[in-house]
C-alpha cells in the first residue's frame, strides 16, 4: 500500500504535536509523587526555579500554596504552606511563574498578622491594595549612605553608651529571661514620644513563641499606646516550620515597603535562634546535608541575607531607613556558640544581656564590657556624645577599680571616690521595663551624673532622686544643651534636694 507524502506529514505533525504538549505538561505542571511531614515530592515542573510559588490542586478542590525548595534531577521538593492531610498522590501542581508575594502598606498599622498577610487579632478584614515579594534583594551598596540619626531606645543606658542609629543591625543576646524582649519593647513604646511625620514605624516578628506571650506583648503596647504604630507578625510555636522560617523574611517586607517611601522603620526578629532550628528541621526532612550541629550548610547565608536588607538609603533614593534589632538566645552564656558568633558577625554590634547582672537586681542587665556599637558617636546628637563618652571611659575604669577592690581594704580617697561615682552611676542607669525616658531628659541625667552632682547622696537615694531630676528637668522647660545654663539649674536641683548623707 501506497503511503502519500501528505499523510506521513500529518503522521509527524501530530507526533510533533503530542511530544511538545507532553513536554509543555512536564515544564509548567507537576504531579505529586508522594507527602510526608508538609514535604511534597512532585514529578515534573521540569523549568521550576528555587523559591517558585506553585499551588497543589487537591482531588477535593482545595488550592494550596507551596514553595520550591529542592531541585532534583529526579523529582522537585516543595514544602507545603498549609494543611498536608488533603495532598494526595497525582494531585496536579501548577506552576506560578512568582515568588511568594504578601500583602503590605499603612492598613496593616496596629494589627496582629500571619506570614501570609492574613489578620489574626479577630479585627476588620484588610483589603490589600499593595503586595510584595517576601524574597527581595538587598539595595546595593551606591543607593546606601552612612548611618547618621540615632534611633532613640528611650534606654539611658543603651542610648548614652551603646548608641544605635536609624538602619544599624544591632543584634540583642542573652540567655532566657534576662530582658532581651524588654529592651525592644521600650524601644517601640519610645517612638510614640517622636512627632508623627517622624516617627519611626515598628515590626515586631514572633518566632516560635507561645501564643500568650504573643498576646502578652499586645496588651502591652494597647496599654502603653504604642500599637497604632507598630505591625506584629506572628508564627507562633504551634506553626508550621516553613511559617517560622519565612516570617522573618515577610515582616522586613512590610518594613521596605515604608523605607522606600522615604520612612524610617525598625524590624525586631524575635528571635533567630528559633528561625535556625525551624530552618534546620525543614532542611534535615528534605534530606540536605547537615554541617555543624545538624544545621545546614548556608544557615549563615540565611541570616546574612536577611539581614543585608536593612540600611539607611541615600537621599536620592529617598533617605527611607530600615533598622534590624535581631535577637539571640544563648545557653549559659556562651556567645562562642555557632548561631551566635554567625549573627554577631553580621551585625553593626551587639547588647549582651548577663543573667549574673539580671539576678543583682540591675535591670537592664547589660554588660557595658562586651557590649558594643560599632556605629558608635556617629548616631548620637553633639551634646549626648560629648557627654556620654566621659561616663563611658568613667564606667570602664570604675569596672577595673571595682575587680582589685574585692583583693584590697586598702584605698586611697581618690580610689574611693571613683568607686563612689561608679556605684551611683550604676544605680542610676537602672530602668524598669516599659518605662522608656525621653532623650532629652536622658542627656540631662548622664550630665548631672558626670559632674558628680550625685556623687554626695547615699546609694539608696539615686532611685528616687532620679524622679525627682526627671519631673525637675520637665518643669524647669529646659531645652537645648548649654552648660552654663545647665550648670546653674544643676545647682538649683541640688539646693532643692539636701544630701541625707555624708557628703564626699
């Protein structure tokens, strides 16, 4: 039988026909090959790249997101952003061409969210009119200026001599219970005392934490009015392990969308040592090689990236700020630790919170000697940095003294006298949590303070002799640092509050 050239070229086309929607099929869809512990293998998605958002059709109708995160020559891995029980083998996956986008802008402001935008705090309904990738590149070094305006904690301590400017990383690192969380909560209570077109809008980001100290941390923010300012991004410890490892990564989304309208925001990642341990489980089921400690080989890369995404922008593009306070749990003390040293590294400088200081009774628990900025004098105003740098060189001195008194009785008047100071020095820098101080009045205790002014009352007076400076300094209207000025006023307060004890 005679075959026409005609029909062999049909015969071929409709091969051709079938091989190319074969190959369309494996390149834009895939097929679930088997689900286990919210990991999906998938056959196909031949043209998938890593961190590709796609959607499992469930037999049941259900539409569930997941990412690409593994590319193998046989099969993709894609971790599941939902409820796994409904996944099936042979589910179909279809590929969405994008990374992860979330919902982001000002309606967010004073609301408790999930990683996917969606609100949690039974309020209104957010009709998002603006999104964004969750995994954006960090703003190259030219469209970067140096750092320049300090961020104000409302912490004497920390913004006399441990200064943060606005688009420092400054990391927070401590044991358990030792006031890590305190600091960054003073420090979003302060920015209410900012003017409004000023003020600096704040992302706290709950990792693995417990649902009541979630909710702990809003009602104290309700209460202190500090919540119409601030966005909660919550991927509590009954969350998926992808939730925990990708809220970090979402908040500071929400918090560029601000910086690049010319704004100043300040992130706090609450805290990454539970993002490792949720990135580790994730990459220890989807088989990865472990490295150090089980941890995955690019756990720093994870961090370092992140963290690269906070800065201050140039005024050519905007001079918006994003601002990082990272926060570290350490065991016993050990800032030697793998996670630690990896994000102490990254970082602008850290705060090293001590449990010894904490049990003393001195709150924050801040050791002055370990801890450091590296932005330093450049984040501070004219008169806080002249002023502050004598306490400093006073309080490093003072801990010197203080260690050879403990083998000595034996000190001469001047010895004495500066471990009078320290003492006082020490006790004044004391703050209870939520209770930030203005940095005006901040300024005007570390002047009184360095000038000795309370070095002539006894120890068990600084406390309240602070207040009493405190309501003096709002009542006396002063403003701007003028040391004559403030010289007198200095003596004025003193004339006012007699010493109760011996005097020097």
């Amino acid at each position: 039988m005679t075959i026409k050239a005609a029909e062999v070229s049909n015969i071929l086309a409709k091969r051709i026909q079938e091989i190319e929607l074969k190959t369309k099929k494996f390149t834009e869809y895939g097929e679930v090959l088997s689900v286990q512990d919210g990991i999906v293998l998938a056959h196909g998605l031949d043209e998938a790249f890593y961190k590709e958002c796609v959607e499992i059709q469930t037999k049941s109708g259900q539409k569930i997101l997941g990412l690409v995160e593994n590319l193998e020559s046989t099969h993709v891995s894609i971790v599941v952003l939902g409820d796994d029980t409904h996944i099936k083998e042979g589910d179909y996956i279809i590929r969405k061409k994008e990374t992860l986008k979330i919902p982001v802008g000002e309606e967010y402001l004073g609301r408790v969210v999930n990683v996917l935008g969606e609100p949690i705090d039974g309020g209104e309904v957010v009709a998002p009119k603006t999104f964004a990738h969750i995994d954006q590149d960090a703003p190259p070094i030219m469209d970067r200026k140096s750092v320049t305006t300090p961020l104000k904690t409302g912490i004497t301590m920390i913004d006399s001599m441990i200064p943060i400017g606005r688009g420092q990383r400054e990391l927070i690192i401590g044991d358990r219970q030792t006031g890590k969380t305190a600091i960054v909560i003073d420090t979003i209570i302060n920015q209410k005392n900012s003017p409004k077109k000023d003020r600096v809008i704040c992302i706290y980001v709950a990792i693995g934490q417990k649902r009541s100290t979630v909710a702990r941390i809003v009602q104290s923010l309700k209460l202190a009015g500090a919540l119409d300012h601030t966005i909660i991004v919550s991927a509590t410890a009954s969350d998926l392990n992808i939730f925990q490892f990708l809220a970090p990564y979402a908040a500071t989304s929400m918090g560029e969308y601000f910086r690049d309208k010319g704004k100043h925001a300040l992130i706090i990642y609450d805290d990454l040592s539970k993002h490792a341990v949720a990135y580790r489980q994730m990459a220890l089921l989807m088989k990865r090689p472990p490295g150090r400690e089980a941890y995955p080989g690019d756990v720093f890369y994870t961090h370092s990236r992140l963290l690269e995404r906070s800065g201050q922008l140039s005024d050519e593009k905007g001079g918006g700020s994003l601002t990082a306070f990272p926060v570290i749990e350490t065991q016993a003390g050990d800032v030697s630790a793998y996670i630690p040293t990896n994000v102490i590294s990254i970082t602008d400088g850290q705060i090293f919170l001590q449990t010894d200081l904490f049990h003393k009774g001195i709150k924050p628990a801040i050791n002055l000697g370990i801890s450091v900025s590296r932005i330093g004098g450049a984040a501070q105003t004219k008169d806080m940095k002249k002023l502050a740098g004598k306490m400093k060189l006073e309080m490093a001195q003072y801990a010197e003294i203080k260690e050879f008194s403990q083998f000595s009785q034996d000190m001469d008047d001047a010895t004495r006298s500066f471990l009078n100071r320290g003492q006082r020095i020490t006790e004044l820098l004391k703050q209870e949590p939520y209770n930030p101080i203005p940095y005006e009045i901040s300024v005007w205790l570390v002047f009184l303070a360095t000038n000795g002014y309370f070095d002539r009352f006894e120890l068990h007076d600084i406390r309240s002799l602070k207040k009493q400076a405190m309501q003096f300094f709002k009542k006396e209207k002063l403003e701007s640092f003028d040391e004559k000025i403030w010289r007198e006023k200095a003596d004025k307060f003193l004339n006012a509050n007699k010493p109760g004890g011996t005097s020097r």
